[in-house]
C-alpha cells in the first residue's frame, strides 16, 4: 500500500510504500516523488535505507532532485514509523 504525506505546489506528491521484506529479510521503504505532466508524471523513486535513486523518469532538474535528497536524508526514520504504522492515520 501506498500513503500520500504531502503534495507541493507544482502538483508533485511525497507518497511512501508500507514496508517491503525482501527474500533475504531486509525492510525497504519506498519514497517516491510524482508530478503529473501533460504527458504522464516525472517520477523519482528513492529506496531506504539505502537511499538510492531506484526509478527516474521524467524532467525533474537537478535542483529539484537535491531538495528530494535532502528531504529523504531528513525524514528517513519518520517514513519508517509512517510505513510501520500503515500511514499517517496511524502513526
């Protein structure tokens, strides 16, 4: 399942995953970045707690892509607890 935390005003949406087990027992969460375009969305995925770009498709610029960084990097452990709890409802 997927929980919308926010939406910015150029229409782009935070929405993070419930936690994902991998085979090997690994937790991942999924933040992901999407803007509705005229054609689709730009889209940035990030996985934690990794914080790797797993997914990127669209033209979101360079800048845009940092302020995601940094918001990732700052809001890590608290999208855990949101994905723990089965959203913001809950946590």
């Amino acid at each position: 399942m997927m929980h919308t935390l926010c939406k910015y005003g150029d229409e782009t949406e935070l929405v993070i995953s419930d936690i994902i087990t991998r085979d090997n027992g690994d937790e991942v969460i999924r933040v992901v970045f999407e803007r509705p375009t005229e054609h689709g969305f730009d889209t940035l995925i990030f996985e934690l707690p990794s914080y790797k770009i797993v997914e990127q498709d669209g033209k979101y610029t360079e800048e845009e892509i940092e302020l995601f960084k940094k918001v990732v990097e700052q809001g890590a452990a608290h999208f855990f607890e949101i994905a723990r709890e089965g959203g913001l409802e809950s946590a």
